[in-house]
C-alpha cells in the first residue's frame, strides 16, 4: 500500500489548530490509512496520548500492523458508536481535541471490490463498514422510485434525478443492477445529451448513494454532538469536509454554537453563553497541495475552540 494511498489533507494546518498541548488526549475520529494519526502522534510528548478510530475494518487492520506506539490506543467505531465505544475503554476524561477528515479515501476509491468508483466494475457495496447489512446494490434494488429520486436529488444535488431513478426502476424489472457499470451506463445513457457537464456524468448519483448508505450526514450529527459532549474547556475540534453538504452542517454547527440563540439575543440580561469560538473559519488546500494532491481540491478545513 503506497504512501499516494493515505496522503492526509491540509495536514500542517489541521494539525496546528488541532494539538495544543503535546501532553494532552486526543481523538483521531476518522483514522483511516494514519495520515493524520501519525503527525498527532509526532506532535505527542511521552505523556500525551490518542485515540485513532474508524469505522472501516481495512482502515483498523492496517493501523494496527503499521503504527506501533504506546500513547496509541486503536478503535472500531462509528461516529454514532463513539459514546459507547469510548465508554468501554473506561475513558472518564475528556478530548484536548478531537479530528475528522470526512473524505473517502483513495484506498477505497482505488479498490474496485469496495464499489465505491464508478471506474472500475465491481460488486455494487459502497459500505464503509462491510459488516453492515444494507449495501448499495441491496438498496437500488428494493427502494421506491420517490425514495430514489430524493436521495439522488438531495444528496448528490442531480438535476437528472427523477430520470436516473425511472430508469432505475424500469432496468431491475427485468435484470438487476449489481456492478458499478451496470449503474455507471445506465446514469450515462440518462445524460447522453448533457454536453456541458465536465464531470463523469455518474459522479453526482453514486456520490448521494454512498452518502445515503453510510447516513453520512446523520453520522457527522452524532460526530458534532459528541465533539460538544466530550472535548475539555480550552480543547479543539477540527474538521475537514469534502462536500457542499457536509460543511454546510459543520458551518452551521459551529456558527450555532459560538452565539447567543438568535431567539433569545434581544432579550435584557442574557449572559453570553458560547460553546464554541470559530478558531479556523474556512481553510483550503494551497495550490500548490492541490497540484501535488488533486483531491484535496474540494478539501475544507473549520477548527472550533470549547468555551465552556
């Protein structure tokens, strides 16, 4: 697995918001190939301590058989599993800082059997976590042609959605769709006229079913309210998303949280009672990142200090 596999995003400005003291306790929420785990772990003084979390089984196994370090503590969780994970470790203290890179990783756009690119024919799963039930294939083959459309209007913001999911619906009646390609011809077919469009015209459709199979949106819910329970006064939260719709949550989440409620800002003697402070408001990668690392292109770093 090369080192192009697990190259972490805006590193140098996450990592700067993110450690503040090298002998405190952080969470590496999104721990993926150990692109960030490691530069935590450089920043750590013998005191300090981590723990690097994902939910995708590749990712755990691979950072257990190449990071070896004592402040390392390795975790299997989902964002809405963190609670309950971290309650089992017996952790009573809270987070100096905790991260998320939302990003899917190269390994698992590279790797056709995970069937997350529409580039390459593999079995149609999209699980970040294949212990899962519901795959993508399980679900383009059952869902209703209204829960199609809404999905792949709503998440992967396409046009084309009502007529994407017709001719889903219309296709599985007489075979079912199980590859990427299969899916991939099919959205391609819908948008043969689509001249102006400088994406795979399938990038939009497989995108919303990816999201809507992990509930990314929802997982990064529970992520934000977890960060809120469990991060120390004076502790960082830092995130870096990678979609219109995932930093729009974020944005709001902070901005929400580093106010007065709007409700209740007119009103006499209110003491301020922010959250948060907007540390980092909206960093993207330079040019020069992105030219070494084209996927960091979308890339959107917001860092958030606790208050109280």
């Amino acid at each position: 697995m090369s080192n192009a596999i697990h190259t972490p995003v805006l590193s140098k400005e996450a990592i700067d918001s993110l450690v503040t003291k090298p002998e405190g306790f952080y969470l590496d929420a999104t721990a993926g190939f150990g692109g960030h785990t490691k530069l935590i772990l450089e920043r750590l003084s013998k005191e300090g301590r981590l723990i690097a979390s994902d939910r995708d089984k590749d990712s755990i196994s691979y950072i257990n058989s190449k990071i070896s370090d004592p402040k390392l503590t390795v975790l299997k969780s989902s964002f809405k599993e963190l609670n309950q994970k971290i309650d089992a470790l017996e952790v009573t203290e809270s987070f100096d800082g905790i991260i998320a890179d939302l990003g899917v990783s190269s390994y698992q756009l590279d790797t056709s059997e995970r069937g997350f690119s529409f580039m390459k024919d593999a079995d149609l799963d999209m699980r970040m976590d294949q212990g899962e039930s519901v795959s993508a294939k399980d679900w383009i083959n059952s869902a209703s042609k209204e829960e199609i459309t809404k999905v792949i209007w709503e998440l992967g913001e396409e046009t084309y959605s009502r007529k994407i999911a017709e001719s889903i619906f219309e296709q599985r009646k007489t075979k079912p769709i199980n590859r990427t390609s299969q899916l991939a011809k099919l959205i391609q077919d819908v948008k043969r006229n689509n001249k102006k469009e400088k994406r795979h015209p399938a990038t939009k459709t497989f995108q919303a079913i990816r999201m809507h199979i992990n509930q990314e949106l929802d997982q990064l819910r529970s992520l934000l309210d977890f960060c809120l329970e469990r991060t120390k006064k004076g502790g960082r939260i830092s995130i870096i998303s990678f979609h219109s719709l995932e930093d729009r949550v974020v944005k709001r989440f902070f901005r929400d949280n580093s106010r007065i409620d709007p409700r209740l800002a007119k009103l006499p003697n209110i003491d301020a009672d922010y959250k948060l402070k907007i540390i980092l408001k909206k960093i993207k990668a330079s040019d020069e990142e992105i030219k070494n690392n084209p996927r960091s292109r979308s890339a959107i770093l917001r860092t958030a200090e606790k208050m109280k």
